[in-house]
C-alpha cells in the first residue's frame, strides 16, 4: 500500500526494493518478513511489536514512509475510516 496518487510501483511493485524507498513494518511480523525476503534493499521504518496497522499505514500517509503491507481486513478498516489516502499498488499481489 502507498499514500495515494503515488504511482511509482504500479505495474512493477519490484521497484520498491531500492535503497531510497522506505517500507514501514511492524518488528517480528510477518510484513517484516516480506520486505526482508522480498525488498532486502529497501530501508526500513520500524515499529515495535506493540504497533498496530494502523500506525505503518499513517507512516505511509504522512510521508514516514512510501510503502506498507499488511492485513486485507485491516487496512479495508483504515481505508473505511480514512478515505483517499491509502491505495493498494497498482498490479501487486
């Protein structure tokens, strides 16, 4: 997920695994271990375990960080609550 009207990444989501993108994560979880399996080169925003969703996805939003994975369920919640500011990438799975 990236802040919307952010189009960087659409249709080759491997972009982002450049040492000038920043991808928010939450410590031990598993969005952690899929920016460190799959975008090794990226830097890291981290939260501590504590962390919700919530708090990567406004990392996202205000500029913290470019990118963030997470729960569907979740970040459709923040979506709801939060129009307009968060969008899923354009091509990614």
């Amino acid at each position: 997920y990236v802040r919307e009207g952010d189009t960087r990444f659409d249709g080759n989501i491997t972009l982002a695994n450049d040492p000038g993108v920043k991808i928010a994560v939450v410590d031990g979880s598993t969005i952690s271990i899929v920016r460190q399996n799959d975008f090794p080169n990226a830097a890291v925003v981290s939260y501590s375990e504590l962390s919700s969703t919530a708090e990567t996805l406004e990392a996202v939003v205000t500029g913290k960080a470019d990118m963030t994975f997470g729960d569907p369920a979740a970040i459709a919640r923040y979506i709801e609550n939060n129009p307009g500011k968060i969008r899923l990438v354009a091509g990614a799975k």
